[in-house]
C-alpha cells in the first residue's frame, strides 16, 4: 500500500470536513419525533426573585428536543398554578394532557436559590415525583436539565442526558491566513458554548475522559499531529504523545487510566494503548493494513477498531491486552469509527455504499446492521450517555451541522448555527 493511498485515508476527510467553517451558538431543532408523542404541560415556573430564562421553559424545550414528549404551548395553558394547592386536574384533563409539571423558585441558604418541582398523572391526578435542588443563579440551565432528566426518567424508565454537554470543532476565517480553530463545549441544547482551545493549526477528534473532567484532543499546532489531553476547571493541558508520523484518534478506557490511539512511529499505523500514569506504550496492532480509530468496550476488556486489511475499511475487535483481531462487519463496502453503546449490546459506525455514507447500528448479539440516516457524507457518531440517541456530524449541499438520531431511527435532531460549520461531536458522560 503506497504512501499517498495512506494519505488519503487518513487526511482525506480532514480536508473535506474542515473547509470553511465558522462558530456560533448550536440551535437545535426536531426534525422527525416519535409519532404520538406523549403531551405534557410544563406551567413557567414562579420565580421572581429570579431573572433571566424561565426553569420551565428550558425543562418543557428539553422534553421537546427528546422527541418523546408533546409540550403544550404556554398561550394555551388556561392557568398557571406554582403549587400544589392551586392545581385544578379537570383543567388539564380538559387540554388533553397526561403528565401536569409545576414549580417555582425560593431564596435558599446564604445566595442560593432553591427550585422545587411536581410532577403528576394529570389523568389520575396523582403525584409521581417531587424535588428541591439547591443551586446558585448561574446554574439556573443546568438546573433546569437535571429537572428535565428527572421527568424523563420517571416518565420513560430511562436516564435522560440533558444536563450533560457536547464538545465540538469550528473555525472561523475564509483563508489559511486568518483561519482559527476552535474545540468548545456547550450544553446539549447549544447554550453557554465555552471555547477550550484555539489555534491557527487544526484542531481534531475531541475525546471526553469518564468523569467528564478533561478532554483529548489532537493538534496540529508545531505543524505535525500530537495528543493533548486538557483538564476543563483549571485550562491545564499536558501533551501525551508527538510520536513521528500519525498520533491519533485518542480514545479513553472506561477507568480513565489508560488512552488508546494511533500511531505510525514504526512505520505502519497501528493501534496502542497509553498508561497514562508511567505514559508507557503497549501495542495493540501488528498488521501491514493501516489500523485506526480504536474505541474501548464498556467493561475495558476489547477495543473496536477500523482497518483496511481486507482491501477496504471494515471494523475489527480485538482483546484490549492485544492478539488476534476477529473481523466484525460483512455487509457494505465501507464501515468505520465504530462505538460501543453505554450498554455494551451495539456498535454505532458509519456504513458506506454506492457512496453514500450513513450512521449505522449493529445489534452484537444477532449481528444485525440497520441504517439510521439518509444523509449522503454522515461521519463521527457517538452514543449519548443513556444510549438513547446518537450524535454524529453531517453534510448536506455543502454545507457541515451536527445532528442526532434515536438508536431506533424514529427521532432525528438538527444541531443547526447560524452561519458556517461544525464538526467532530463528542458527547460527554
């Protein structure tokens, strides 16, 4: 396998995603929800004693964006009850919903605020759940979030996941010289976006740590690739590895002790695993193909990765401690950056025919793979922590956004900005 073939493989997307891009906020819309979604209404919260965004508001547009639940509009709620004891259910039963949020906003201790919210059957006209959060005011979004997780949850039996954030790549400049690269991290309804590093070199393959603390990241800042790893409170970034030729794909084992990545100091790109703590090197990979975009199980006992050593690109398993690689995909020409879900039970990736390339789920038990997405250039999926949705980048008539599929393909999200691209998304834990 030549040289420039090697090029391609590696940098081809690169060059393709990074043209042009600009930054701005993420505006998220629906655009495919589950058919009869379940109505609730989420009444404006009281609180006067606290400016700025309303708590419902944010709760009722994160229960929107899931595409589960149908949020009735505020200019049809009849009445806004903040308490129980103003709670009328015939009203509610009326405007045909089934689940009735109310809430309002105390001072708490010192300069805290406290938020207490209900949740109820409107039908039965039953409490299911109730909560106080304590929080300072500018933790009025993320406090509204974790509100929205407990409602969800409740209401699903699953985890919801949005008070958790996203990390993603944009860049400003039209030309090489005043392009700027930039890795962010927002909310996951594009609010409060946060730039962690810029550059006039490119910026790629974001990878969260499992608390959620520090990221990994590749940089083209001294004008070849190398490994950072960059701790979030304090801006404190170590460089783990500028091996020569090719450093990464950073992936996280699940403990957090360990990173895999790819490296072609020998030569040949292969897979290695990092011990973070002594930085020595174990090799995972020995072969002529080119191994690449490692992924770990969720137990750290395998890792997933892509490899041309069947003549096209297909993904491979393999023991986390190395040895022999089994091939897991058959079906298509082209399948690439696999993802273990947080269960463990499926592997996301991006499923290639006829030149098209689409987010794909392949269920590991039955092996079965289906499509979740008609777009033509879909690339970089990753599961959403409660293994729900996938977050993966598209590109449609030129232009790059970020978007989102439910593992059973019934929802779909646009992450939309106002001008310009982005790429690269990294879900968070």
């Amino acid at each position: 396998m030549n040289r420039r073939f090697r090029s391609v493989f590696f940098l081809g997307a690169f060059f393709m995603f990074f043209s042009g891009w600009a930054r701005s906020e993420l505006n998220v819309q629906i655009t495919q929800g589950v058919e009869g979604a379940m109505p609730i209404a989420v009444v404006p919260f009281g609180q006067q004693m606290l400016p700025g965004d309303n708590i419902g508001g944010i709760v009722a547009a994160d229960l929107a964006r899931s595409g589960r639940f149908k949020p009735l509009p505020e200019s049809e709620m009849l009445e806004t009850p903040t308490s129980p004891e103003q709670v009328r259910f015939r009203t509610w039963q009326v405007l045909g919903q089934d689940h009735l949020v109310i809430g309002r906003v105390q001072p708490g201790a010192g300069s805290q605020y406290e938020a207490e919210f209900f949740l109820y059957d409107a039908i039965k006209g039953t409490l299911l759940t109730s909560a106080r959060i304590p929080f300072n005011a500018p933790e009025t979004r993320r406090t509204a979030h974790r509100i929205a997780d407990i409602i969800y949850q409740q209401l699903t039996g699953e985890p919801g996941a949005f008070a958790t954030r996203v990390a993603y790549v944009t860049v400003t400049g039209s030309g090489p010289r005043d392009r700027q690269y930039r890795l962010q991290i927002a909310d996951t309804d594009g609010y409060n976006p946060q730039t962690i590093i810029s550059s006039v070199e490119p910026i790629m393959s974001p990878a969260w740590s499992p608390d959620g603390k520090r990221v990994a990241y590749v940089s083209f800042e001294n004008k070849t690739s190398a490994i950072f790893i960059q701790t979030l409170a304090t801006g404190e970034r170590q460089k783990v590895s500028d091996m020569p030729g090719i450093n990464g794909a950073p992936a996280w084992s699940p403990d957090g002790s360990q990173l895999a990545m790819t490296l072609s100091k020998d030569g040949n790109p292969d897979v290695y695993v990092m011990n973070l703590a002594s930085r020595s090197l174990r090799r995972i990979t020995d072969h002529i193909g080119i191994d690449t975009e490692p992924n770990w199980s969720r137990d750290g006992g395998s890792i997933v990765f892509t490899s041309d050593r069947g003549g096209k690109p297909q993904l491979y398993i393999v023991s986390s401690s190395g040895g022999p690689a089994q091939r897991l995909t058959y079906e298509g020409e082209y399948n690439a950056r696999g993802v273990f879900s947080p269960d463990g039970r499926r592997i996301a990736m991006v499923h290639g025919n006829g030149g098209d390339y689409r987010i794909a789920v392949m269920d590991l038990q039955t092996k079965a793979l289906r499509v979740l997405t008609k777009g033509r250039l879909d690339e970089s999926p990753g599961f959403a922590p409660n293994g729900s949705m996938i977050l993966y980048a598209a590109k449609s008539g030129g232009a790059g956004q970020l978007a989102a599929v439910s593992v059973d393909g019934k929802v779909q999200q646009s992450l939309r900005i106002d001008s310009g691209q982005v790429r690269e998304p990294a879900w968070s834990p």
